[in-house]
C-alpha cells in the first residue's frame, strides 16, 4: 500500500530482497491506504498519499533504476536492482495508470469482484509498450474453496463467510472454524452483501474447479490466476492446493 510508506523506504527494502534472492522479487503497489486514521498517523504519513500516486510510482521507479548521474536521491541497495514492479487495483484508476506507464497490472477480483471485466479490458485496449514490459500482462485474483467434494466445500466456504462477515462489523478479521449453517449468524442483508463481496468464489472438488475456471477464463484475457483461500484448517488448506494443482491436469 504505496500511500503508507516513502518511497524510498521501499526501495531500500525491496533492493535489499532482490540482492538476497535476486530475480524472485515482484513489486505489487496499491493505491488504497489499507488501514484506519489512526494507524495512518501512527506510520507518519499525511493523508495525501493516493493523490500523489503515480508520482511516488514513477519515483519509486527512478530508485530502483541504474544510478544518473548528479542523482541526488539513492536508494542503497535497490538503485540498478530493477525490481519488476505491478500495479494492484480494484477499480479503474489503477488499470489506467498501470497502462499508461507499461506495467503488469493485478486486479483484485478476491474482494472487488464488480468491475474486473471493465478494468482488465481499460487496461489492455489502452496498454503502451515500456522497457519493462511489451505486452500487457494480467492477473485477476480471485477467492476459491478446493475440497474433495462439493458439500465439503460449501462447509468450509462458511469460514470465509465469517471473516468477510465481520470485516463489514468492523470486527477482528481472524479465521473462524466452519459451521454447519450461516443461520442466525447473519442477517439476509448482510448475507447478500458477502455472497457479493464474494462474487468471484470458486467452490467446489477438482471437477467442479475446473469448470468454474474454464467459464472464468473463457470471460476475460488473463494471463494468471492468483486464488485466495480461506480455509482455517492448515492441512486443508494445504490439500486445498492440491485439489488445484489437478484442475491443470487434462
């Protein structure tokens, strides 16, 4: 979330990242501030973060390129690291900025589900070719529930029914174990606001994922899918990849 930290800060640390672990690191910036006033204060920040967006973006970029010379500003270590940055978004800001500039773009479709067509598409038709990048390139984030069987799936999606449930009753957003029923935990509004929040779900064994995809892929050009999985079980959200891993099959 750019809005909340210099971008120098970031430079210097994802310079360091790269020069760790060089060509595995991936810059994803967001516009949102992602947090309350308070914690917005508490990281010095002054509010106008967003506004000065696609500023800090072409800054943050300038640092981790090759030192100019005369460059007064270096980020040690980052400057010449080139670390590849996206742009994340959940409207058309972000899509618009991040074609404008050359950048691969992610869309997150896990929790913004409503205009991903709108945006990947503002995104590629308006696509202007950079040194990074000379092709548009996209990923679309969405939200999955891998099980072995399709009731299984439904019992485990009321976890993330729960989570997304108190994110709207401002709530502490800790995974809850699944429940047999939503009912009396939710009112009808509130349930037709999660399903909605949650309107890219795929859910379901392999088969089921699997045909949940290929609709999904054969609506929008995409060029990765990144799931999200909220399932509070560790070793079946574990198994849960696997069950993923076997929709690539076939």
């Amino acid at each position: 979330m750019l809005p909340n930290h210099p971008p120098l800060v970031i430079a210097e640390q994802f310079g360091t990242l790269e020069s760790i672990y060089p060509g595995r690191i991936d810059l994803g910036l967001g516009r949102a501030p992602g947090t309350d006033p308070i914690t917005a204060r508490a990281l010095r920040r002054d509010g106008m973060g967003a506004e000065q967006f696609p500023e800090d973006v072409a800054q943050l970029q300038r640092l981790l390129a090759p030192l100019q010379p005369g460059q007064a500003v270096k980020a040690i270590p980052g400057a010449g690291t080139n670390v590849p940055v996206w742009l994340l978004g959940s409207s058309l800001y972000s899509a618009q900025l991040a074609a404008m500039r050359g950048l691969p773009y992610s869309f997150a479709g896990h929790f913004a589900p409503r205009l991903y067509r709108e945006a990947i598409k503002v995104y590629r038709d308006n696509f202007q070719p950079s040194a990074q990048l000379k092709e548009p390139y996209t990923i679309l984030a969405v939200p999955a529930v891998p099980a072995d069987s399709v009731e299984e799936a439904k019992y485990l999606a009321t976890t993330s029914y729960q989570r997304i449930l108190a994110l709207f009753r401002g709530q502490a957003l800790w995974m809850k174990p699944p429940v047999e029923s939503m009912d009396g935990l939710w009112t009808a509004g509130e349930q037709a606001t999660v399903k909605d929040f949650l309107g890219l779900q795929l859910l379901g064994d392999a088969a089921a994922l699997k045909r949940q995809i290929n609709e999904l892929l054969a609506s929008v050009a995409v060029d990765e899918l990144m799931f999200t999985i909220d399932i509070y079980d560790p070793e079946k959200r574990r198994h849960a990849l696997d069950i993923l891993d076997e929709t690539r099959q076939g």
